[in-house]
C-alpha cells in the first residue's frame, strides 16, 4: 500500500474517506474531539468539491479543444478553395499572392491527388440533386471538381461534360432545372495544380 502522502488526489479522496470511517468507529479510543472530526468532514467535502470543480474544467476543456479545431478545419477547408481559386485569375500576381499570405510556389514535384472515391448522387423533388464521395486521404487543400452530363431520362444525352461546382468539402448540391433530367456526374480532385483521375460516374434522375 503506498503512503497517503504519494496517492493521487482522487485516491488520497477515498482513503480519507476510510480514515474517517475508522476514526468514527473507534474513536472510543482514538479520542479526537467533535471539533477534530468536523475538521476532518470540512476537508473531504472541499476536496470533494475541488476534484468535481478539475473533471468539469477538464471536460470544457477538452470540449473546447475539439470547437477549436473544427472551427479552424472549417477555415482552412475556405482556405483552401481561395487559395485554389484565386491561382487560376488570370492578373493574378506573385505579390498578391505574398500579400495574402499564400505561398507563391505550391510545388510542383508533390504527387497528384488521390481519386475520388465511391460517388452517389441522389435526386430530390426540390430539383436538387446531393452528391457525396470519399476523400480518398486526399490533403486539406484539394479541391474537388464536379462535373456533369445532363439528358433525357430515355437515356439520350443533350450535353458535354460541364463543370457545375467546386468545394474543399466531400459533398455538392446541384440545382437543375428541369424534373425527370438524367444527369451524369463525375469528380476530380486537384492540388497544386495538379489533377487527379476521374472519380466513378454516378447518374441520377430527379423525381417529377
């Protein structure tokens, strides 16, 4: 048994709890006073309520470290697409890019991205359609390009592929126009200005 003195605080609460028992017990012989034995009771309920007051701080805490991140993943996911987007204007100028704080050179010997994983696509009554695929460990800093394919739903294709969006997010809603549409879509990520493979086609036809 290790001495009182070397036991944690939350250990030390549990043998002051039985110090007190057997004081109590045998206190016929121990023969502490009643104002002894209140001290005792004074200490184990404020170290009781000190023990509480740290897990509490403790479970904030932890609960605040986990806000923080998401909201700075949340950021960084923006970040990411200004920083994406902003590359490809056309006046755009290594100096502009410094003054925001962007690096001026994203490397171009990093590998590509990775492909997109296991597109769906699912059609809703509101003329939207919601896709979702996986990341596929693909950095913070991809973006994913959308691309879709629209038709009749006899299966008669009435267009090319056309970009419809872009995100740093692993999820797009696109709004179409009409009812009872085909629409083809597929997904690429990129990265410093490099492409990764198309990711599965996923269709859908949107309810009428």
């Amino acid at each position: 048994m290790k001495p009182y003195y070397k036991l944690t605080d939350s250990e030390y609460l549990v043998w002051l709890n039985n110090f007190i028992n057997v004081v109590n017990a045998n206190n016929t012989i121990l023969n502490l006073t009643v104002g002894q034995i209140d001290d005792l009771n004074d200490q184990r309920t404020a170290l009781q309520a000190k023990i509480n007051a740290r897990i509490a701080a403790e479970e904030t805490l932890r609960a605040a470290v986990v806000a923080q991140q998401m909201a700075r993943d949340d950021s960084q996911e923006d970040i990411a697409f200004y920083n994406k987007s902003f590359r490809v204007i056309p006046n755009m100028t290594d100096d502009l890019l410094e003054q925001l704080g962007l690096t001026v050179s994203e490397g171009a010997s990093s590998p590509p991205p990775n492909t997109p994983l296991d597109l769906v696509a699912q059609g809703f009554s509101n003329d939207l359609n919601v896709l979702k695929w996986k990341r596929n460990e693909n950095k913070p800093n991809t973006i994913f390009f959308i691309e879709c394919k629209s038709g009749m739903s006899d299966g008669g294709m009435t267009s090319e592929w056309m970009q419809v969006g872009a995100t740093s997010k692993t999820s797009f809603e696109h709004r179409i126009e009409k009812a009872g549409e085909q629409c083809i879509y597929r997904v690429y990520a990129s990265r410093n200005d490099l492409t990764s493979p198309y990711s599965n086609e996923a269709v859908v036809y949107l309810q009428s």
